[in-house]
C-alpha cells in the first residue's frame, strides 16, 4: 500500500483512490543506475505512465538502491498497479545495471509483464525474445526523439520539473548520436559517454 511521506524517493501526480492508483494500464519505464549512492552517482528511475491518458502520474528517483533492491521495489510497484490481475508493463534499459535489474525480476521474482525485444543479431539462428531495452547510438537516438516530438505534440505530458530539466542537458553529439551535455565534456577515455 502507500503511505506518505514528504522525504520518500516518489512522487505522485493523481490522488490515490481508497489507497491505490485510479484504475488504468499502467507502464513502468525504469533508468537503472549503479544505486551506490555516492557523490558521483547517477539516480535509478523509474517513471509511471497511464497509457489510457498518456501521462506520466509518478516518479521514484534514488541513487542509493542498487540494481537488485530496485528490481524488488519494481516488482511491488508493478503488483500495486495491477488491473485486474494484469500487472503494470515494465521496459527498462537492459545496458550495464539493467542485466542484473532484469536476473532478477524475471528469474528470481517470476515477473511476466516486460518489454522483450527480437534477438536479430545471430545469422542462421531463430529470432529470441530477449528481455528488457537495448541502448545503442540509434536506438537512444530514435526513442529520445520520439519522446521530444510527443512532448511537442502534446501525446505525452510529464508534469515532473526535474525530468523535464534533466532533458535540456541532451543535445546531438558529433556521431549523430544523442549525449548528455555532462558526459560530452567529462574526460572518458572508454569512450561511452554515458
């Protein structure tokens, strides 16, 4: 169940109906980070969006739950939004954290309600589900721009300042790519620019 609390890491948007969400199909869209919690730690997300509104109506954000934890936490987000017995749909970046994130949502916890993608890569092999989003130069480019053209447009609203914020840090880099501003101008020598 919920209970407030002005210092927990999440936010809603919509008032809670005898404790619970209003009743709608909801998508869990999760960043993963390494959850140490240090200085130079990123935030793992995760953001609830009701696809019946197109709307974002929550948001957890902490840099301090590791990849597992977080999975748990998914897991019982997830649950709590059930319809009907259908759980909230889950896709999260399946790069670096997401692998562990993932072990155990889908291994450990027996969660059935995520993102798979098409495993086209092998030649002369059956095309496999394969659990959770893949981030790659194009991929990121093309799911970074269709968000910015549903903001535009009006077919997805984020009422969360400091999402909407972190965007502006994201422009094109000089591999056509899409790059936060902060990891263009850090010193990286592998190269990622994560």
């Amino acid at each position: 169940g919920w209970v407030d609390n002005p210092k927990g890491m999440m936010q809603l948007w919509v008032p809670l109906i005898g404790g619970r969400l209003p009743p709608a199909e909801y998508v869990l869209g999760i960043d993963i980070a390494t959850g140490t919690g240090s200085t130079m730690t990123s935030n793992s997300v995760i953001s609830i969006g009701n696809k019946w509104t197109r709307e974002k109506v929550g948001e957890l954000v902490t840099p301090k739950l590791r990849p597992d934890r977080l999975a748990v936490v998914a897991n019982a987000l997830g649950l709590w939004l059930s319809v009907r017995d259908n759980p909230a749909f889950i896709i999260w970046e399946h790069n670096g954290p997401g692998k562990t994130f993932g072990k155990v949502l889908i291994h450990e916890l027996g969660y059935s309600s995520y993102y798979k993608r098409k495993n086209h890569d092998k030649l002369g092999e059956p095309s496999s589900d394969m659990m959770g989003w893949w981030s790659g130069v194009e991929t990121k480019r093309t799911v970074l721009e269709q968000l910015l053209s549903a903001y535009e447009t009006g077919h997805f609203v984020n009422p969360s300042v400091e999402a909407c914020e972190e965007l502006r840090h994201y422009c094109y880099d000089t591999d056509g790519g899409i790059s936060h501003s902060q990891a263009m101008t850090t010193d990286d020598i592998t190269g990622a620019k994560k």
